[in-house]
C-alpha cells in the first residue's frame, strides 16, 4: 500500500473510531437489557488498558535492547488489546449509558484534571498509533522512530489515566 492511499485510510478509520465513541456516548441513550450485563466490563476495560501499558513498556524496553521482534510482537499485542479496549468500551456504553462521577471535594479537580486530557489524547491515539505502526510496518524506521517518540508517552497516559479513571469513578 502506497502512502498515498494508507494516510487518507488512517484517517478515515480514526474518524469512523471518533464518530462512534462520539455518537454512542453524546448522541443517544443507553439501551440497557436484563438479558445483557455489562457490567464487568469497566473492569474489563482497566485491565485492558492496564495490559496495554504493560505491554507498551516491555516493547519499549526491548526496542532498547535492539531486540526488534520483541519490540514488534509487544507493539502489535498492544494495539491489539487496546482495540478489544474500543470494542469492550463501546459495547459497554452502548448497553449502560456513561455513569457520572460522584466523587466530592479534592478528588472531583482532580478526576477531572486526569479525565479532560485523556479523553483528548485517547482520540488523538487512533491516527498516532495507525501511522506509526503503518511506518514500521513499511520499514520506514526513521519516520517510525520520529512519530513513536511522541505516540508512547501519548499511548501510555491514555493506558495508564484510563485505569485511574476507572478506579475513581468506580471504587471512590
């Protein structure tokens, strides 16, 4: 696949990601049944996300390490439990609604310090993560290198903020 044609592709998968996740949580109610619970997957969630961040880690630390398959299976693991992340997520939203952050006093900024910029990078992720996997996968290693040093700690604050989120929201 040409560059040419793979860039409009990512960025047309990362809209279709966006206008889901934006239409289920914003543009309707919850379609809640008895006959569907959903409601381990929150938890489900925070440990996909966590999973990824572990993965992202040791990939980052084999890449280090020059050991590139590692690296690779570690990466391509990653992006692969964040997208069971989505699909768990939309499900989860679809069937159950948003469900309102009741905590009070100091941990209410401070929730929402956390929430405000995940929510933004978690949409900004899609398109970092298609192309810099897009990129290795091309063997175009030093454009690869250039946008990974930034998709990481990206990728990582949305793994890592995503447990904490989860963890506020449900067990405060």
């Amino acid at each position: 696949m040409k560059d040419q044609f793979a860039i409009p592709l990512i960025g047309i998968v990362s809209l279709l990601v966006l206008l889901s996740v934006g239409s289920i949580l914003l543009g309707r109610q919850a379609q809640t049944r008895e006959y569907y619970d959903v409601s381990a997957l929150p938890a489900v969630n925070a440990s996909l996300n966590g999973t990824s961040a572990v993965l992202l880690t040791v990939g980052y630390l084999f890449i280090r390490q020059k050991k590139v398959r590692a690296h690779k299976i570690c990466m391509v693991s990653a992006f692969a439990v964040s997208s069971l992340f989505l699909i768990s997520y939309l499900v989860y939203h679809y069937q159950a609604g948003s469900t309102p952050f009741g905590g009070q006093g100091w941990i209410r900024p401070l929730y929402f310090t956390l929430l405000i910029p995940h929510i933004t990078l978690a949409a900004l992720i899609v398109p970092l993560a298609l192309t810099t996997i897009y990129r290795a996968w091309r063997e175009q290693f030093n454009r690869h290198v250039k946008i990974a040093r930034w998709t990481l700690p990206l990728w990582m604050y949305v793994s890592i903020t995503g447990v904490l989120i989860y963890w506020m929201l449900y067990h405060l």
